[in-house]
C-alpha cells in the first residue's frame, strides 16, 4: 500500500480561512494581524492571567530519541483534535521549525500523516518571519559591539578577548562555528575571534520565548551580557544602547501566530528553541494566549523527557507560574528496539527482546516525571511495522508501574485514532492532577542546581567540572548571577553526555565543559561533553530530496 506524503496530505487540504478558525476562540476579526488567508498574528492584549489559572496545560515529551525523533509533534497535533473530537475545546501550541533541521536531516515541525498544521509549507519555511527577526536583532547587537571596538571616541574600553556573544544563521553550518573577523585593514574592524550559534540557540530567541510583555522583552535585551572591558568591568546590551534598536525589530515577532490543524482547530505556534542547546518551548506569551482561549491546551517540549520536559517544568512553568495537569509521554516500539540493542538495521523489524530490554529507558522518563508532582500518560506512537506482541509488553509494563499506556494512531487517522488518548489524558485532568512542583530553587548554589538535574533526571552518579567550567562559576559569582535558572546543553541521544550510552545508563559521570552566561534570558547553560550550538549537516542533507515545479509546488518537504 502507497502512502500520501506528509506535503501531499497537507496540500490536499482544503483550508479555512483563519478568521473562522479565530471565530472558534471567540476572536473578533479585528484583532487579527492577517499574514494572507491562512496566517495571522495574535495582539498580547488578548491574554488574560485569570483565564490561564482556570484552564488546562498538557505537556507533550517523550523518551530518549532516536535521530528520527518520535513524533511529539504529531501526537501533540493528534492529542488536540482527539480532544476536540470527545467535546473539549483544545488548542495546541508549538514551537516555530528551525531551517536547520528541515533541510538537515530531522524534517519540518509541523506534525506528520493526518496529525499536522497547515499550512505546512509556510511553517516549516520562512512563517511569518519571527525566525528571521530574531536573526537580525542577535547580529544587529553583533554589529554595535564590533563597531563600539572600532569606534575611538565612543569606546566602552571593551577588551575583545572576553567578548562572548556570537553571531548566529538559522543553517546547520559547521563552517562557521569558530571563525576569524575583522581582517582586511582597518577600515574594516578589529581582527578577533569569532564564530557562529545557529538561531535557535541565540539569546535572543531564548528572551522572546521567556518574555512576559513587551516591556520585559525590552529590559532583558538590554540584560544581554556581552564581555569585560580592559578593568574588568561588565558590558551589557544596555551600555550599547541597544536595546530599543533590537526590541523595534521584534515588535511583530513578539505576537504569537495563529494557524489551524488538518481538521480545522486552532493552533497557535511562536518561538522555536531547541531542546538540547537551549530550552526547547515555544514562548511563554504563546502558551498564555492559548491558556486564556481555550479549556484544554497541548503544548510540546523538545527531545527527551530529560531535556525539554525538565526545561519546560523547572525553568518555563517556574518562571510564568503555570501548573501543567498531566505529562504525556510518548514512545516508539522502534526507539525502545534501540535502546535495547537493535543496531540501525534491525530497528524496523519486530523483536520483543529488544522493546523488553530498552524499556527501561521509558521507566527512567517515568521516575522523572513523578518528580514533579505529575501524573504521566505514554502515548505509543504507532507505526506500520510495530507488532501486537511488542505493543501489548509496553500497555502492561506501564499498568505494573500505575501509568497507563495507550496506543496513539494521530499519523494515520488524526483525532479518529487518539480519542482514547484524549480520554486518558481528561483522566488525569479530572481525577488526579496535582500541583505542579520544580525539583530545584532557582536561589540554590549553581554547582547544587546542575548536580541535582544530573544525579536526580539523567541518573549520574556525580558531575565533573573542567577548569573553563570552574573559572565560569567563579565569573558567575563575581556577576551577581547565581539565582538563574539551569539550561543544560546535552546530547539527545542519551540520558548521559555521551551519545553511545544508551536504554538507562548506570555509573556515568556528567562532564561540565564550559557553562555560558545567559542574563537576558535569566539562564546559566552548562555545555556538557561534546555538544556543539550550531549542528553539521548529515553526510546527504535532506535538501537534496526537494523540489519544486514551475508552479511553484514543492515536494520532498517533510
């Protein structure tokens, strides 16, 4: 049997046109922002913080991923249409795709089968343009700083040795990670290095997801911390005066993007950090705004349990006090194959010794969950070549530890095939939901903070700093900076910093390379082992597999 793509079954959708979509939120057409039929931006004004407290967030995650991912976006789209399809109003609310992943090796972000938002080509492409608008902020303070360094008069003293704010380009491009700048004469600047984060990982884009109104997004940008000047004094975005600058460039990104699923409900998209490199949800405002125009909302938190769902709990709901109800955690029959041992050729084929032995890893994301003072549920997200007898040892291994599992058909039936994950899920919500807890004090010592996310989520038995690490928790201090919140910077593919180490690592060691300071964002970000802020290309990227026809219709784009 042939199956449509996920660009075929999305162009093969007719759309509604987004004023009756705001209609269903009881939207007056003259507060949206059109961007066409299809697109429109939300006004803040909108948002009401008494309406947020009385409705329901749901947390979508999932266990460690393979590279493939496993499908968080789509379960999220199809948990919202199966909630509509039982008779709950519910909006869901994502992050914004990242160029780099879509024509990488990841795919687009916008769901998969009959489970996506439309119009998929615009989300997974340019939008509404909030990526590039975060783009140019990050390197119009780039710009100032490397004029203030060139311009005698009006110099801040800046010594450019210190100097830690990149650049950054929404392209997996690892050229351009560490780089030289300023040669060519003086006219052209002070030589120094350099090097470039892609922009999903920009402070900035951390700011925008974190900010509470536009005002605050304004006082944060000038929070940036940018270096030490030859006396070693701090240099903020604010000494640049750069902060109005940078905010009058966000002015549009800062409102949230309204959209609509295949089965014509709502979607609200804005924000797209990601998950291992920063911390992995959309915007505050986005997650408010579906809060106040909906009883139920799904929203998604990038990767593994152990990274964005721990970033979502202790630094998101932490700082705009929400109160997530349930955890929806989900899992692939492939990906427990892996962590059981299936090597990359056997992972489509059945084998309930490997799903026994990778299971463990699902048990971990479990443990973590209840940490938090939350009830989860594991959506297993089917797929064609998943067998009964595999399904079956994941519903009754998750009954042994209280939770329960239920088979996910989003991909292949949209809300027809997860209304009994709608049902569990309103179970949670109305039977079980307690209040919401973060396992750490953003007030603790930062050495406290890191080992409790690494001994309590990720199972290490302790975290080894290096020397870069030690003298940045002592630049930490000297700055006053030690009440943030922790970004951890990890691979995705394990809960260890080693990317090998699958299922549930025992024994490990966390190494702490560097930790970088993020002040507008009120973050500290740990980069652990090998882990990089601006990804490669794989060794086809999947840009090689698009195309487009004089009409300007595109295929090949997932």
């Amino acid at each position: 049997m042939k199956y449509l793509t996920d660009i075929e079954i999305a162009q093969n959708t007719k759309l509604k046109h987004i004023k009756k979509i705001a209609n269903k939120l009881n939207i007056d057409e003259d507060d949206l922002e059109l961007f066409g039929k299809y697109k429109a931006k939300l006004p803040l004004d909108l948002i009401d913080d008494k309406k947020v407290k009385q409705n329901n967030l749901i947390l979508v995650t999932a266990l460690t991923p393979t590279p493939a991912g496993e499908g968080k976006t789509t379960v999220s789209i199809g948990l919202t249409e199966g909630l509509n399809k039982i008779g709950k109003q519910a909006t869901v609310v994502l992050r914004e795709p990242s160029l780099g992943p879509v024509f990488g090796i990841k795919g687009g972000a916008a769901g998969g089968g009959y489970s996506q938002v439309v119009p998929m080509e615009d989300i997974n492409l340019h939008f509404t343009g909030d990526f590039n608008a975060v783009e140019k902020a990050n390197n119009l303070l780039s710009a100032l700083v490397d004029n203030n360094l060139q311009c005698v008069p009006c110099s801040l003293n800046l010594d450019p040795r210190t100097i830690v704010w990149k650049r950054v380009i929404d392209m997996n491009d690892r050229a351009l990670r560490n780089i030289t700048i300023g040669l060519g004469g003086t006219a052209n600047g002070i030589p120094r290095e350099d090097g470039f984060n892609i922009t999903p990982a920009s402070e900035v884009m951390a700011i925008l997801c974190m900010a509470s109104g536009f005002e605050d997004l304004k006082k944060r940008l000038g929070d940036i911390f940018i270096g030490f000047t030859f006396d070693k004094k701090p240099i903020f975005a604010r000494d640049l005066k750069a902060e109005n600058a940078m905010a009058i460039l966000l002015k549009d990104a800062i409102k949230p993007n309204l959209v609509q699923t295949l089965e014509k409900n709502p979607a609200i998209i804005h924000g797209g950090p990601f998950a291992n490199i920063a911390q992995g949800t959309n915007t505050i405002l986005a997650t408010k705004m579906g809060l106040t125009l909906s009883n139920y909302v799904v929203t998604e938190a990038g990767f593994g349990a152990d990274l964005g769902a721990e970033k979502f709990l202790n630094i998101k709901c932490a700082a705009a006090d929400l109160n997530p109800k349930c955890v929806v955690l989900v899992a692939t029959i492939r990906a427990l194959r892996h962590h059981g041992g299936a090597n990359k050729e056997e992972l489509n084929e059945a084998n309930l010794q490997y799903v026994k032995d990778g299971f463990p890893n699902i048990e971990k994301h479990i443990e973590n969950i209840r940490k938090f003072n939350i009830e989860p549920v594991v959506a297993v997200n089917a797929f064609t070549n998943d067998s009964e007898e595999e399904i079956k040892f994941v519903i009754d291994s998750c009954e042994k530890l209280g939770v329960q599992a239920v088979l996910s058909e989003g991909w292949a039936k949209g809300g027809d095939g997860t209304q009994d994950l709608a049902k569990a899920v309103v179970d949670i919500v109305e039977n079980k939901a307690t209040q919401f807890k973060p396992i750490y004090d953003w007030k603790s010592p930062v050495v406290d903070k890191i080992e409790k996310i690494a001994k309590e989520i990720y199972g290490a038995d302790g975290v080894d700093f290096d020397k870069k690490a030690k003298l940045n928790l002592k630049k930490i201090d000297r700055l006053g900076f030690n009440d943030f919140a922790i970004c951890m910077a990890k691979t995705q593919k394990s809960f260890s910093d080693n990317e090998l180490l699958r299922g549930r690592p025992e024994g490990f060691i966390v190494h702490v390379r560097e930790i970088e300071i993020a002040a507008g964002a009120r973050f500290l970000i740990p980069i652990l082992g090998k882990m990089m802020r601006m990804p490669g290309l794989p060794r086809i990227p999947a840009s090689e597999n698009m195309h487009i026809d004089k009409n300007g219709k595109i295929s090949g784009l997932s």
